[in-house]
C-alpha cells in the first residue's frame, strides 16, 4: 500500500512539474519566397557567367557553385543544365536576330575568317565589320 502511495505522490509531483513547463516558441524571420523577377536576373548573371567564362555547363551542379550562390542569396534557385541550355538557345535566337536586323540597314561589310583545329575538333571564328 505504501508503495501506491509513493507512486501516486511521485505521478501527482511530475504532473504539477509538467503543467508549469511551456514550450519555447522559436521566433524564426518569415523568409519571403524569390520574385519570378529577381529570380530571373539571377538566372542571366548565372547564364552570363557561364558564357562569358566558357564553363562548362555542369558548373550549376556543382555543391560549390551552389553554396556561392545560395550565400550571395539564400532565396534563390540555381537553374538546371537543362535550363541553362534552353537559356543559352534562346540567347543565342535573339543575338542571331539582332544580328541580322543590323546587317539589313548596312550596304558593305567586310568578313574576316579564321579557321583552327585540333585532334578531334573543327573551329571557324568569322567577324564582320
């Protein structure tokens, strides 16, 4: 019977313990999720980094290049290689039409061409003035 007793005193002891405790609240900041427009300027420094470097496209994949980004803006998305490649098409569509809008209100041009290559590659550079 003692034994009961101790039991129940020592339930009742816990019980009062548990009702003083209160959880912490964790006051975290609300991170706003990245704008369609913010995100979009972060995906043509990236693309603009990529071309202008001439990396390879698997840089977006690297844990590094990640954490650069993601430090320099924790709310924004690195793009995919797929991505990327659509980007760099599409980039490559408007040069190609800007290019040719200017060419169209010229009367002369002059071409210079450069041709290399290497074991198992072909290159051609012409420039246009």
């Amino acid at each position: 019977m003692e034994l009961n007793s101790k039991s129940s005193s020592s339930n009742e002891a816990l019980r009062e313990k548990r009702s003083k405790l209160h959880q912490a609240k964790l006051n975290y900041a609300v991170v706003q999720p990245i704008s369609k427009k913010e995100q979009s300027a972060v995906d043509q420094l990236i693309l603009n980094y990529i071309i202008n470097e001439a990396r390879p496209l698997e840089t977006v994949e690297s844990l590094s290049f990640r954490a650069m980004v993601n430090g320099l803006n924790p709310r924004a998305n690195v793009l995919c290689v797929k991505k990327l490649r659509k980007l760099i098409e599409s980039e490559r569509e408007a040069s190609h039409e800007k290019l040719l809008q200017t060419l169209a209100t010229v009367k002369h041009v002059c071409l210079a061409v450069d041709m290399w290559s290497t074991l198992k590659r072909s290159f051609m550079g012409v420039t246009c003035h």
